[in-house]
C-alpha cells in the first residue's frame, strides 16, 4: 500500500470512527514536510485529539501497517 492510500485509510478512520473534525485534519495536514508517522502526534500536541483518541490510532496504525505487511 503506497504512502498516500495509507494517508486516506487514516483520514477515514479518523472521520469514521474518532469522529475528528476535518478542519482539525486539515490543520496538520499542512505540515506536509513532516513524515507521515508524525500525523497523529501532531493531532494530540495541538490538543486536537485526547490520549485515549491518540492510543486508538496507534492500535489502528499497527493493525493497519502489520495487515500491509503480510501481502508482500
């Protein structure tokens, strides 16, 4: 799975099933010089998300990367 498919998955489990608004997306979203694993840290630094929301998304990322991973 390219980089941008994974950004899209994140972007829909973060709408879907965190209910995170899309401005509060499209704020980090401006960083794009950053690597893509900083995504949801910079979504809790700016008080975007709760810890509990960040744990969430760590879990659906290793889910995610792992799942990836056994299709190479």
């Amino acid at each position: 799975m390219s980089p941008s498919e994974q950004n899209q998955k994140l972007v829909r489990f973060l709408q879907q099933e965190l209910n995170i608004p899309a401005e509060s997306i499209a704020l980090v979203q401006r960083h794009p010089e950053l690597p893509y694993s900083s995504f949801p840290m910079l979504l809790w630094r700016y008080g975007l998300i709760s810890i509990t929301q960040l744990d969430k998304i760590f879990d659906w990322l290793d889910h995610s990367l792992s799942r990836s991973a056994k299709h190479f």
